[in-house]
C-alpha cells in the first residue's frame, strides 16, 4: 500500500474510534439524564453498569476502609478534661512558609481543651505536684491562688472545677475584659488590681501569695490556700520538659532547625529548649520580646536594663503595650533554667503584631491572639535571617476571642487581599 493510503487507513480508524466514543457518551448522559434504557445499545449498557457497579464497589471499599479505621480507635476516650490536655496538632503556616521558603509550623495550644492555652499543660502540672505532696484535698475548701494575666488563671479556674477545688485569681485590671469574664463564668473569685512592679506588695502575683497565707491562717475558712506560684515552681518549665518539647520533636521527627517564643513566666522557652538542645546541638532556641520587655536586653547584653537600672526595682510601669501575656522585666526562676540555652532575641512592636495577626486571618483563617502574633512576627524575621530551606517552629497560644476588646480592637477591618499590606511592610512596622 502507498505510503499516502497508510495514512488514509489510519485517519478513517481514529475518526472512527472517535465517533464511536462521542456516541456512547452522548448515548450515556442521555440514558443517565432522563433514565431511559435504550435497547439498541444493551451491550455499550453492559460495560457501563460494570464499570458503574466497580466504582461503587471501589466507594464502598473505601467507605468500610475509613469506617474500620475509625472502630480501631474506638477506645481513645479521654480521662475527663484533664485527658484533653496536650498533644496538640503542629500546623505549617502555609502562608509565611511560601512568603519565605521555610517551613514555619506552629504548635496549636490554642486547642488544649481545658483552658484552650499551653496553660493548661502548667496548671495541670502544678495541681498533680501538689495533690502527690498531699497539698490538696478535694472538697475541702482548699483553694488555689494565682497572680496571672489571664490565661493561667483561666487554666486553673477549668481543672480546680473538674477535681474539687476553688480557685482565686488576682490579675492587673488592664487586661482584656473578656479573660476576668471568663475566669467568674469558671466560677473563680477574681480580683483585678492595678498595674503594678514587682516591688509593690499589691503587685498582682505578691497579691495572690499574700491571700493564699491569708486562707490557710483564717480558722473560720473551710481547707487551706494554695499559691500555685507560675513564674517560680518547677512544676511549669517541667511541664513543657515532658509535653510540648518530646511532642515537638516527635511531630517534627527531630528535623527543625530553631524554636522561637515569647516568655511571660519563660516555662515554655526553657521547658522545650531543655528537652531539645541536647537532642539537637545545633537548634536555634531564639526569644520573642514585645515592647517594654527587658527579656530582649537580658538575651542579647546579659542586662535586663540599662546600667543606672538594678533588676526587679524599677518602679515605674511597663511600658504601654498591647501584648498580654510575654513580656517582663524580672527574671525569673522559669526564665532562668533554661536561659544559658536561649541563643539570641527578636524584638516585635505592637504594629508588627497587629498586621501580623490581621495577615492570619486573611492568609490562612488563623485567628489568634497577640502573644501568638508576636510568635509569628518573629519566626518570620528569623525565616528571612536564616534563608530558604529551614524549618522553624513556634506557638500559637491562644485564640483572637480573648482579645476582641484590646489587641484586636486595635486592629483594622479584616477584608479582601486586595491593597493589603505586604508581608515585608508588616515585618517593617516600627511603632
Ligand atoms: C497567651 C499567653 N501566651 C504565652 C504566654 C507565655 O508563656 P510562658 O509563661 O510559658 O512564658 C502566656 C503566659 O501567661 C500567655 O498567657
């Protein structure tokens, strides 16, 4: 056959193929549309019903697949609320990740189930200390005190109800409203005083210490009073030593090259930083400071303040900031376990947190709060530092509910992507 007439064979073959094809399709939505059998195309009706009937065979396969796996964890039940505390998810923030090419993942505490903050994981540690020292008797009376901005208190106030326990909280009266809201919705006694330094007998933590004393030594009170002491018991950093730091490392499968947070108490920092450093020599553990702390001073120069300054004796304020819950300028007992490992220190101003915080929302449907923002803000920073190709890990703390009166109040409309403000400019806000 000529070399033209193969080509003609082969032409009229496809074209046939092809008009075959277009017809039973057209044949087979007509027949799937308005259900009528078509008895001309009986044998095209065969293939398909056994086509049809594999692919609900395959959907049912898969459909009993998910079912079983299901039933396999049929015992996971929690021991209480207690039971839903810790093991929280590490998310990749996709949004920052592409922005940098780094990997920025975040521990989701804002999904501990108590008090919904990687508080929960200290007050749960520090009732379980004191309930093996035979501190605490269960309806008793026995009440815990704590001095806190919010989220320990709120921790606490949630597992005191679920074991037996009152709970008396002291907090400085600018924080958030919403968090003293909660705290007597928790059934906790909450008094809000006003700011105040660390000097000042009234200062919201030596208030709680006081009231604690003040229990145990009033006969006309039922039980004893507890002060459960976060920025100084051990039980905090320890808590992080055995959840978030083994957690971290076995989510990550011991790849990450640095662990940036902020430091209220410094349980967190010090906690993770004890756990991970002598697994991974190499691990950049860095610090998030927001304005008016002297953390950032301390890591970077080895002093909290300047010269003319003596730690823990400044009397005048904090400096205004919006951030609740990082941030101080004392060290520590959970500062200071850890602090020798804390490699460097980024600072993070309350603009930068807002734009970070808004960014979330609009990027990735992450809704925060601010010690989270400012988490973000400086895994960020850190990501442009170290160049593509790392994996960094951080926090979010807790959820933007808490905070819809003051650091969120300050931020503008959530909106579209359009005309928003860059990722750079963020990281560029100064005030
Ligand atoms: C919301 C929030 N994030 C972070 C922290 C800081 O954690 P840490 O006390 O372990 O330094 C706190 C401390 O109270 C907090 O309330």
């Amino acid at each position: 056959m000529p070399d033209q007439a193969h080509f003609y064979v082969l032409g009229a073959f496809l074209l046939g193929v092809t008009l075959t094809v277009a017809w039973e399709n057209r044949h087979w939505r007509h027949e799937t549309l308005n259900g009528t059998p078509n008895k001309a195309w009986g044998k095209s009706r065969k293939r398909r019903a056994h086509i049809r009937q594999k692919e609900s065979q395959g959907l049912l396969d898969k459909a009993i697949e998910s079912v079983e796996s299901l039933e396999e964890e049929k015992d996971d039940i929690r021991e209480g609320i207690e039971g839903c505390i810790g093991n929280t998810p590490l998310i990749k923030i996709k949004s920052l990740s592409d922005a940098t090419g780094c990997e920025i993942l975040a521990k989701a505490e804002f999904l501990n189930g108590a008090g919904n903050s990687p508080k929960d994981r200290v007050a749960l540690s520090i009732i379980q200390m004191a309930e093996e020292r035979g501190l605490l008797i269960p309806h008793s009376g026995d009440t815990i005190y704590e001095g806190t901005v919010g989220s320990t208190g709120i921790s606490l106030a949630a597992i005191c109800q679920a074991r037996g326990y009152k709970a008396h909280i002291c907090m400085p009266n600018d924080m958030a409203v919403e968090k003293s809201d909660l705290l007597l919705k928790l059934g906790a006694e909450v008094e809000r005083v006003r700011p105040a330094p660390i000097v000042d007998q009234d200062q919201f933590v030596n208030l709680a210490s006081r009231r604690a004393i003040e229990h145990t030594t009033n006969a006309n009170k039922p039980g004893r009073g507890l002060f459960a002491d976060q920025f100084e018991t051990e039980a905090n950093w320890r808590a992080h030593y055995s959840g978030t730091g083994p957690e971290i490392y076995g989510q990550t499968g011991g790849h990450l090259d640095a662990f940036v947070s902020g430091a209220g108490t410094g349980g967190t920092l010090s906690g993770v930083a004890l756990y991970l450093k002598p697994k991974l020599p190499n691990l950049k553990v860095v610090l998030a400071d927001p304005p008016g702390s002297g953390l950032y001073n301390r890591v970077k120069f080895g002093v909290m303040f300047n010269n003319k300054e003596k730690e823990g004796t400044r009397r005048r304020h904090q400096v205004d900031t919006i951030i609740e819950g990082i941030g101080i300028n004392r060290v520590t007992h959970n500062f200071d376990v850890g602090r020798e490992l804390i490699d460097d220190a980024i600072r993070v101003t309350d603009d930068q947190a807002i734009g970070m915080a808004k960014w979330l929302v609009e990027n990735d449907g992450i809704f925060v709060g601010s010690s989270s923002a400012v988490n973000c803000v400086a895994a960020t920073k850190l990501a442009k530092q170290l160049g593509p190709g790392h994996r960094i890990v951080t926090l979010l703390c807790d959820s933007g509910a808490r905070h819809l009166s003051k650091f969120w109040a300050s931020t503008e409309p959530v909106g579209g992507a359009e005309g928003d403000i860059s990722l750079d400019a963020i990281l560029e806000s100064r005030s």
